[in-house]
C-alpha cells in the first residue's frame, strides 16, 4: 500500500478547499502491479496535478481504505491475487455508494465489462488506452457533480415543503387548502381539519365540494371561477362543512395561474391552481351581532329614558302650572284681605302666615322644577361679568321678612366691593337664599345667624354660620342629595322635600366653585361655605361707566289699557281689583280665540296673558300681538324651557305665579316705558 502525493498543474479545475485554492481529487487505486500502478498515477497526475492517490495491493488493505477515508473516484484492477475486481465492486457500492468507481484492467472483455456495468460499476479503461483515462474521469465526476445538485436541489425542495408545511400548519386559525385545476384536494392544513372536521389523509384527491357549501352567496366552484377571471377572490360568508359546525368566515381564493383561459377545459395535474384561505370568524361575528344588539337596546333604552324625561318634564309643568293658579289665586286674596280687611287683634298673624304659605308652596314648586332641570342636563346659567360683593347682602334683606318671623337675628359682613366673577347674579343669589333658608329653618328662636363674605386665595367666599341643630359627621355629604336630609328625626321634625342644598351645590359646582359643610355634631350649630373662583385678571377690572341719560319718562298706569288673558276666574277676578287699584283699564279673555278677537276689535297697550289656556298656548298670543304692542307672560309654567319659549315668541318679559301684584305692576310699567 503506497500513497502518492499530487505535483505539478493540473488540467481540470476542481473545487476551491477549505483554505482556499483547489481542492484536491482523492483517489483510491487497487492495483497490485507497482509498474501498472506508476502508469496510472502518472496518467492521472497529468490530468489532476494535485491529485491525492492512496495505492493498495489487496483485499485487506482496500478493505481498511474505504472504511477510514473518504475519496472522489476509485480506480481498480480487475484480476488480483485471491480477490476478483467484482467482489471489489461489491464491497465499494456497499462502503461508498456514491463514489465513482472505473475498471482499469489489460484483461477484461467487452462481454464482462457490459456485465460489471450492469452492476454499477462507472466505466472501465484498458490498460493498453491510458489516453482515455483523463476523459472518463471527467465524465464520472460529471455525473457525480450533477447527480450531487439534483439530490441538493431535492433536499432544498423537501426541506423548504417541510417549513412550508409546519409554517402552514402552524396556522391553526386558518384553513389552508391547495387544490389543482380540478378543484381536487394537494393540501390540507391542520386549521382546514379543525373547521372542516376531517383529516388531510381524508381530503387529498377529492374535490372540495365534497366537504364544504355555502349557505348563501356564492358556491365553491363559483368562487374559483371568479378567481380565475381576477386573479383572486374574498368574501364574507355563512360556510357549512360537511363534518363540522357552521362557520362565518373571511374565504380568500388565489388562482396561481390566472392566465389561463377560463374557457379551456381543466387539465387533469397534481400541479397546485388554487390556494384558499378560510378564516373562522365566527365567535367574531357573533360578538358583533351580540353588540351591535346590546347598542340597538341601548339606544331604544335611551330614546325610551328621553321620552320619559319628557313626559316627566310635561307632568311637572302641567302640575306646576296647575299648582301655581290655585296658588295665585290664594296669594292675591291674601294680600288684598290684608290691605282692605278689619282682622280681629287675635286673627292678625292668619293673613300673613297664609301668605308664607303660599310663598313656600311655591317654593317648593320651584325646587321641584330646578331638580327636574338639573337632572335633565337642560340647567342653563346666564353668566356675566359681575362684582358679587353686594349679592349677600341683598340676599339678607329678601329674607328679613322670614328671620322677623321666627324672631332671628342676621348679622351682615364682608367685602363691599372687589369681588368681581363670571356667574349667574339670580343663581347665585338663589343659592345664597337656599343657604339663608337652611339655617332659618333649623336654628332656635332668638338665635342670630351669620352671614360673611371675604376674597380669599383667588376665591369669594360666602359663609352662612347658624347655631342650630347641627349635623352628625355622617350626615355632612348626605345632605347634598336630592331629597335626602340628616335623618329621619330631623325630616319628620322640621319637615321639607330635602332640595334646597342639593340644588345649591349644583348651582355652584356649575360656576366652577365648591360648596361644602362643616359642623362640630348635633347641637354645634353648623357653617356652609361657597366658593366662587374670580374671574381672570383682564376680567376683573369694572366697565367703563357709560354717560348718564336722563331717565325715561315713567308711563302713567292711570288709564293704561290692558289685555288680560287668564282661564282661572277666580285668579283673574283678584288680579284684575290689584290693577285696577294700580290705575290700569283692564279687558278680560278666558281664552286664546277671545284675546285675538279683543285684539282685534280694540285698542290696547299691553297684554297680560297665562301660558296654559283651555284653547291652546299663551305664546300664540305673544307671536301675534308681539309686533306692534308689548307682550308679558304671567303663568305656572316658569321652568327655562318656557321662558325660552317666550323668549323666542317675542314676549318682554315673564312672570311666574304666583306673583307680587308689585311686581306685576312693576314688570307692566318697564315694558310701557321700553315702547313709550
């Protein structure tokens, strides 16, 4: 056993090493003749100059040769001593499959060389024709090289099949399906067995009609068709697999040879045509629909909870209104039983109480309607620029008449001016009055109540500090609810609906501000404090004082000639003896048709008419007499919605039973000088 190493150029190229340059051709020669031996290297090194030869004589050290090494071409003798060039042949396509393997012999005929090629021997070369050895080398290492890429070539097509496949299956929310040109099953992914409810082994070669339909739309045939024509497809559609449960699904088709004619008929071939994708939506869907149900009852819900508030608007201002005539008319007998009446000493304080009482009824009406306002989200303020320093103090004074009667003392003191903000004057006012009230309500007689104002920290503060019952720690954020008070002792004893704070804290929460409650526990007595943020620097300095005119001249009631439109007779009666007092010629109509009708036939100079007449609305009269002579409202129905109504209709003011006929009288004298 010898090996000879390569020398000199080579005349084939070869492969670059590792290392780089050429890689050099390994070869094994069996051949036990040293002088044949030297022939064939020699012949080979002229061909392949870096050639490796590993020589061996016999059985054995061949043996040990193809079982420790690695080589590109074995060359053999045919006769050796003890070990024939066949059995050769068989052990190399055992040990070394792959490797070309060429007979080089002096003694083989073309009968046993056709044989040994049967057997898979490469080639063979006469000893006597060396010449020829370069060339079928170069053809063996040929077919090895191409038979080399074919295998890499299938390898990479097996191994890209087998990503492709795990990629697919890995897709367990969509089913993927190949399919050839006659619609028949190449493959099946694990989401396709998931929503058709049948394996791959099942489906392949069968058309896909046999698993699945459609239960409207479009079939599966139709969709490759369409495919075919656009080169795709998608829809959204109700599936129903022929082993599984019904399914919405996004359905994608891909023809992947588009080109192709329609027309033409399908030819028979495993070659993939179609490629449909399938997408489960239904639990999708269903949420959708389960959505879109729950956004339809929410809706109905909400236009059900609108046309309740509207109903319960209308039911509130019908029964305001219905409340406030009967009330009106009550008001007016009182006051005029005051003026004009001898009351016995022991009877004196009946009139005036009957007189509060009205005045809180209406109050209450007017809570009632403020809460409804508030909870409909239709509170609108009419905020200006204002210097609030004086309102509490105007406030005090509206309520003297209600401390006098429960023996009260109020002391007065804050800021006199400088207390500039951005709020409702009346709100505010209001508010200050629902706080004034509170602390009438629950303090003992005799007991004096503290009212005080300050600017504090970019605030003004209101402060109303009573000596009453005061209130459990509890009980200190409760009572800024709706119809809710400390307890029910104290709601029993002192009696009211629980609004007046609630609506309070509204008011101000809706300026911006903060209204809170303090108290030491019951019997300390308790404070109430507003907080109103002042209006922006810019904002805060006074307007520039417009020049005086002279005051317009006042409109004498004497003779005055009005139109009153009221239903309730009683209200009327008594109204119309205050005005007439006043000086005021006064014509009556019970209803809308009368009015127009008074209207029409005489001469008036203001008109004083109800909302709520048995014919239909007041505002009819506003809007047809409102052009050419001053319309003012005197109604039950007073929430901001019919004041906008008025408003709107062209009326000058509006008044709310029951009224002051002071106030009557004065509201009627301003809108005479606004047309004098």
């Amino acid at each position: 056993m010898s090996e000879r190493p390569a020398a000199g150029a080579g005349l084939a190229a070869r492969s670059p090493a590792v290392g780089g340059g050429v890689a050099p051709l390994r070869v094994l020669m069996l051949e036990d003749s040293v002088f044949d031996a030297e022939l064939l290297t020699e012949a080979l090194l002229r061909a392949y100059p870096q050639a490796q030869i590993k020589t061996v004589r016999d059985e054995a050290g061949y043996i040990a040769a193809l079982r420790q090494a690695r080589f590109e071409l074995i060359l053999s003798d045919f006769e050796l001593p003890g070990y024939s060039g066949q059995q050769a042949l068989e052990l190399a396509r055992s040990l070394a499959p792959q490797v070309p393997f060429v007979f080089v012999s002096g003694v083989i005929g073309e009968d046993n060389a056709v044989e040994l090629l049967r057997q898979g021997a490469t080639d063979y070369v006469s000893k006597g024709r060396l010449s020829r050895l370069p060339m079928v080398v170069d053809r063996a290492l040929r077919e090895v090289a191409v038979r080399d890429g074919r295998v890499r070539a299938e390898r990479a097509l097996q191994d890209n099949d087998l990503l492709f496949g795990r990629l697919v299956d890995s897709l367990a929310d969509y089913a993927v399906v190949l399919l050839d040109a006659q619609a028949r099953v190449l493959r099946w992914n694990l989401g396709a067995r998931q929503i058709f409810g049948a394996a791959e082994s099942e489906a392949l070669g069968r058309g896909l009609h046999e698993f699945l339909t459609s239960r409207e739309g479009p079939q599966p045939m139709e969709w490759l068709h369409a495919s075919c024509a656009g080169g795709s497809f998608n829809a959204q559609l109700w599936l129903q697999p022929l082993h599984g449960e019904p399914c919405w699904a996004d359905v994608v088709v891909a023809c992947l040879d588009a080109q192709a004619s329609a027309a033409a008929p399908p030819v028979a071939t495993s070659r993939v045509r179609y490629c449909l994708i399938i997408r489960d939506r239904t639990a999708e869907h269903r949420n959708a629909e389960a959505l879109r149900a729950a956004v339809a009852r929410a809706e109905a819900a909400q236009e059900e909870m609108a046309r309740a508030n509207e109903a319960k608007d209308r039911f509130l201002a019908i029964v305001s209104h219905e409340l406030r005539n009967p009330l009106a008319a009550v008001s007016f007998a009182a006051q005029l039983l005051q003026r004009l009446a001898t009351v016995p000493e022991r009877h004196k304080d009946l009139i005036p109480g009957i007189r509060r009482n009205v005045e809180l009824e209406a109050r209450l009406i007017d809570d009632l309607l403020d809460v409804s306002t508030i909870t409909s989200g239709k509170l609108s303020l009419r905020a200006d620029r204002l210097d609030a320093a004086s309102l509490p103090a105007e406030v005090g004074e509206m309520m003297r008449g209600a401390l006098a009667d429960k023996k009260l003392k109020l002391s007065v003191r804050g800021v006199a001016e400088g207390a500039w903000v951005r709020a409702d004057a009346a709100r505010i006012k209001q508010v200050i009055a629902n706080l004034l009230r509170n602390a009438i309500k629950f303090s003992p007689a005799g007991a004096t109540i503290r009212l005080e104002s300050e600017v504090n920290d970019g605030h003004f503060v209101v402060r109303v500090v009573d000596h009453g019952i005061g209130i459990a720690p509890d009980a200190l954020e409760r009572i800024f609810k709706a119809f809710e008070q400390a307890d029910r002792e104290v709601a029993r004893q002192f009696g009211g609906l629980g609004l007046g704070l609630a609506i309070a804290r509204h008011l101000v929460i809706e300026h911006g501000g903060m209204l809170t409650a303090t108290s030491a526990g019951p019997g300390q007595g308790a404070t109430f404090e507003m907080r109103l943020p002042l209006a922006d620097r810019e904002e805060t300095q006074p307007l520039r004082a417009a020049p005086s005119l002279p005051p317009p001249p006042a409109a004498a009631a004497q003779g005055a000639r009005v139109l009153m439109v009221e239903d309730n007779r009683q209200a009327a009666e008594l109204l119309m003896l205050f005005l007439q007092d006043y000086g005021y010629a006064i014509t009556h109509a019970a209803t809308v048709a009368e009015g127009l009708a008074c209207a029409a036939q005489k001469e008036f100079d203001i008109v004083l008419t109800d909302l709520g007449l048995p014919d239909g609305s007041g505002v009819e009269i506003g809007r047809a007499l409102g052009a050419r002579l001053p319309v003012v409202a005197l109604s039950g129905y007073g929430s901001p919605i019919d004041r906008q109504r008025t408003q709107a209709a062209g009326f000058a003011a509006h008044l709310v039973k029951p009224a002051d006929p002071e106030a009557v009288h004065e509201t009627l004298q301003a809108a005479l000088r606004r047309t004098a």
